[in-house]
C-alpha cells in the first residue's frame, strides 16, 4: 500500500464497446482493492458500440470504479453525449476544441482521503483529421488554474502519432503528475517518470477484445484494406483484456515516484 502522503492512480486505455465495458466491471474493482488505487481515469469514446459514449455507459463505468473519462475524436458519435455532459462534470472531451462546443475539458475531482486530483482531456493534431486547436497552449492555459488548487494533474492526450505524445509530454514533464496517450488502441512498452518528475507512457493501449484490429471485426477491416469497398466494423468479442498503467503521486509535490503497465485477460 502507498503512504499516505502518495495517492495510486490508475489510467485506462480506450474502453470498446460492451467487451471492454464488461472487462472494466469485472476487473477493475478487484485491481483497485488489490492495488490500493485511490483515483481512476478511463479512455470513454468508444465505450458506446466501439464510438461514442452514453449515459447509460458512462453510469456503467463510474458504477464499476471509475471516476472520472475522458474523451476523443468520437466522443459527439452518439447523440446523447449532450445530455450527459451538460450535467456530469466527471465526463471530459478535449479541451483543445472550439470554446464554443459543449461540454467541459477538465475538472477537479476529489478522491479517497480527500486529495484533490485534476485532470484534463486534450486531443493532438496530427494526422486526426478534426479541427482543434493547439495542445501546448491548451495545457498552459489549464494548467495555470488547475495547479493552484492541486499539485495533482492527470493529462490524457488522444492522439495518432507518438512524436506529438513524447513532445507534449516532455513540454509539461514537471507540471504534469501523470501524462499518457490514448487513441492508438495499441500499448506502448516505455512507461517511465521523467526527469522532472511525469509519470509517462506513450499510449496505454485497449480496454476490450484483442482477437481483432483495434478492437473491431478483423475480417470486415480486412475486406475493405483489401478491397477499398465500405464495410461495417463491428465491435469484436474475443481475448478481452484490460489495459493501462498504475502510477504513485506524491501528493505534497505532484511528482511521480513509479509508473507500471497493467494488464489482465479476462477468462
């Protein structure tokens, strides 16, 4: 168990679709009891049918253990994510997209013992093909606020190429408790505290079945990489595992003291 000068964090890869939503009620509250974590993150955009969020789904993920999801480039793909954002402030889409959208990017939230963790959704440029606006700035304008009421911050970046994740990871090394990327649905094996002290990994991989690509039928991907011909990619269902890292923060300070992998297969 942690000192109580330290809280365990847990981050969870993307959640997909009822598989994934099923390994989180499974497996999660048993790795919190057995880990002593104390605050939960989870990847939520393709929690709802492999694309979006609801909020039954949602309620399905904080009922499990979760405490606060994040979002991506899918997170407006079901209509009634309005009605949930509106009124949970627990679910976050990227807070680099237009002010004029709905919804909020990042939040305080109070965990076990009454430590206060923030944590902010932010979503990178290149290659995803949605309008946003830059990430760095985006992290300096948060990170200005939220640090006056936590040296506690959780940073999720859902982005497509890994440079963009080790530059904004570096760029907020110190400010920033626990950085990781999401998005790519495919684990990255260089978790590591940086120098200044962020607990980092590149992207934390998928929540959800794995006899798949990325989480979908991989014989509908396929037939239409083989063919250019549309298909319908349903969610797939076999080896589900849960995917994510275990970080320790100091709570004083903010800075990381460790940052493991996590994952478990679901039988």
């Amino acid at each position: 168990m942690p000192e109580l000068s330290a809280v365990r964090i847990i981050a969870l890869g993307d959640v997909v679709g009822r598989p994934g939503r099923r390994a989180v009620r499974e497996v999660l509250p048993k790795l919190r009891e057995r880990t002593g974590a104390g605050f939960v993150v989870a990847n939520a955009e393709n929690a709802a049918g492999g694309s979006g969020i609801t909020p039954d789904t949602a309620k399905e993920l904080f009922d499990a253990g979760c405490d606060v999801l994040t979002g991506g480039d899918h997170f407006f793909d079901q209509k009634s994510v309005s009605e949930l954002i509106e009124r949970d402030a627990r679910v976050l889409r990227p807070a680099n997209w237009s002010r004029h959208a709905p919804g909020r990017g990042y939040g305080v939230f109070e965990c076990a013992g009454g430590v206060k963790v923030a944590v902010a959704s932010l979503m990178g440029r290149v290659f995803m093909g949605v309008p946003s606006e830059s990430p760095f700035d985006a992290a300096d304008e948060l990170l200005e606020g939220v640090r006056k009421e936590t040296p506690v911050v959780v940073v999720d970046l859902h982005a497509e190429a890994t440079s963009e994740k080790i530059a904004l990871g570096r760029y907020l090394d110190g400010r920033a408790s626990l950085f990781f990327g999401t998005h790519t649905h495919v684990p990255t094996a260089d978790a590591r505290v940086l120098d200044l002290g962020t607990a980092y990994v590149s992207d934390l991989g998928m929540t959800g079945p794995h006899d798949s690509i990325l989480g979908r039928d991989y014989q509908a991907v396929l037939s239409k990489m083989r063919s250019g011909v549309p298909a319908r990619f349903e969610v797939a269902k076999g080896d589900v595992r849960l995917q994510g890292v275990l970080a320790t923060v100091d709570t004083e300070s903010g800075r990381a003291r460790a940052i493991e992998r996590i994952e478990e297969r679901l039988a």
